[in-house]
C-alpha cells in the first residue's frame, strides 16, 4: 500500500518496494522483490470497524465472576473516572512507533531508509528462498514489521486502535503476557498473509494485525453475556467460550461488521480514501483469528464455571 518513500515527504500508500543501497553497501540477505525493479509494498490499514473501548488496568485478580465493585486502580475514591488512561507501557509502544515513523521520514536519507525496510519489513518471498542463501532478516521480520508505517494516516488510525483495545488487553494479560500476544499475533497475521500471497513480492508493513488479534480478544471477555457494560470493570469479567461469546449480541453484531468490511476491503470496496491504496486485509483476518481462537492460552483470568474455553 505504500510506496517507498521519499526522502523529503511522508511515504504515501500506494504499491511499491524498497530499493537496496549503493555502493558496495549493500544487503545482507538475497532476496528478490525488495529492489529497484519490483514495487509491491503492501501496509496493513487500521480496520475501521467497531466501538473502542478503553478499560482499566489489572490487578492480577482471577475470578470466577465479575467483580463490579472493585475500584479502578488509579482512581481516588470519588474521583471520576480518567477520559485517557492508558498504561505506561503502552503509551511507551505508542511513542515507539510514532518515533520510528518520525525518524524515518523526516531523518533518514532514501537509501538508508530503503535498507530500514529490507531489514524490517515482511515479505513472503523470504521463505521461498533456501534460508541459506540469505541473512537472518527472516526469522525476525515477522515481528518487527509491525512497527513500521507508510504513512502518517496509518500511523494515526492505528495509534488510535491500539489506545482503545490495547489498553483492556495490556491490563487483562499484564505486560509479559501482553508483548508475547504482541509478538504471536504479529507472525499468525504475517503468515495468514503469505499462505494466501506466496511466493509473491508483496510487503507487509503495520500494526494492523496485531490490533485486529486484540480487538478479537477483547470479544471474549470485555463486553459482559447479560447487563450494560462497565468500562472500568470490563477486564475483570471471566472469560466467554468462542461460541458462548457470538451468543453475546454485541460482539456477534461487532464481529459480523468486521468481517463484513475486510471483504469489501478483499473485493476492491474502500472504507476510507479513494481505493488507491493496497489494505492488507487477509493480514488483520489472519490476527483476528488467533486472538479470538487462542485468547485463551495468554488469559490469566478463570472462564466462567462450566462454560466455554
């Protein structure tokens, strides 16, 4: 979706692909598809879908039933509850990935901001080639891509996602459990996207998987089976089986929208812009999928009795 930027401008989304640098500096790894003659850069869009939801931290408590009158932890008694919230951790993952977009459109140079993104951008053509023949950017480049952006609008829709589904995340999981759903969540969408684009020159640079997984992970225990929902308790529910959670009306209503506006997405339908640029949809269905499917590995909070896994 975004095309290798410019030294002097924002990267716009569009296709494209960063070319290698001169002068006997070149790459590390060989791989095809990341050089002058191949333009196919793909950047995951922030999905547009659904109600954020910005929730209280934990306090580590596991419980079989809701807790609704536990007070928020940084909240004085009688005090209001805070509009912005987030976890410290978090708004330090938010200036990491503002800073990285910061530095490298406004500080690199087109060269060595062409070999930032061979370095740690995705791409499928990796993993078709004898893992002998290149450097190691294979084996980390299904994380770090998720800390680039292409351009300050996909940066700023997906700070904005992230503030609102990861922070009932961060304080339901806490921040080891967190950073390892971060990083799982990032390969499963990195992969979902080569199985259907193998082999092919596309590559993968955003946070939209990883905050796809999340907001399907919140499906499962922050929007409560009966009663209104209460932001400030939300993560301390038990969690919701993965059919007992679509008997929920609101996360099946949440979740049918999603799908529905990733597949207008898939057949060339544009929720937001002019169509010009190229969403990596099957990336955010692929981290939508685990985080709903595999909530239950990272969650430390009991699931209801007798219900659902």
């Amino acid at each position: 979706m975004d095309e290798t930027p410019d030294p002097k401008q924002p990267p716009k989304d569009a296709t494209g692909s960063p070319q290698p640098p001169r002068g006997g500096q070149g790459p590390r790894s060989a791989v095809p598809g990341i050089g002058p003659d191949r333009r196919h850069l793909t950047s995951e869009s922030a999905p547009h879908d659904g109600t954020p939801a910005d929730m209280p931290r934990s306090d580590g408590t596991s419980s079989d039933m809701p807790l609704p009158n536990m007070p928020h932890p940084d909240m004085k008694s009688g005090s209001k509850p805070p509009v912005f919230n987030l976890p410290s951790l978090l708004v330090a993952m938010l200036a990491l990935l503002i800073g990285l977009y910061l530095v490298e459109t406004y500080l690199l140079s087109d060269q060595a901001r062409s070999r930032l993104l061979f370095e740690l951008a995705f791409t499928p053509l990796r993993y078709v080639i004898p893992l002998s023949a290149q450097g190691l950017e294979w084996l980390w480049t299904p994380v770090t891509y998720s800390l680039l952006h292409g351009s300050a609008e996909h940066l700023i829709f997906n700070c904005l996602w992230l503030a609102a589904f990861g922070a009932p995340v961060f304080r339901r999981l806490g921040p080891v459990r967190f950073f390892l759903f971060w990083i799982l969540s990032a390969a499963a969408s990195a992969f979902f996207h080569a199985f259907l684009n193998w082999g092919q020159e596309t590559v993968l640079i955003g946070a939209s998987g990883v905050i796809s997984a999340m907001m399907a992970a919140a499906c499962r225990f922050a929007f409560p089976a009966q009663g209104a929902m209460q932001r400030l308790q939300a993560h301390t529910l038990p969690r919701q089986g993965i059919v007992e959670a679509l008997r929920n009306r609101t996360v099946l209503v949440f979740t049918l929208i999603w799908f529905i506006g990733n597949g207008l997405i898939a057949v060339g339908i544009p929720l937001i812009g002019d169509g010009s640029q190229a969403i990596a949809w099957d990336a955010h269905i692929g981290g939508f999928l685990f985080g709903y499917l595999l909530f239950a590995l990272f969650d430390p909070v009991s699931a209801a009795k007798g219900r659902g896994r």
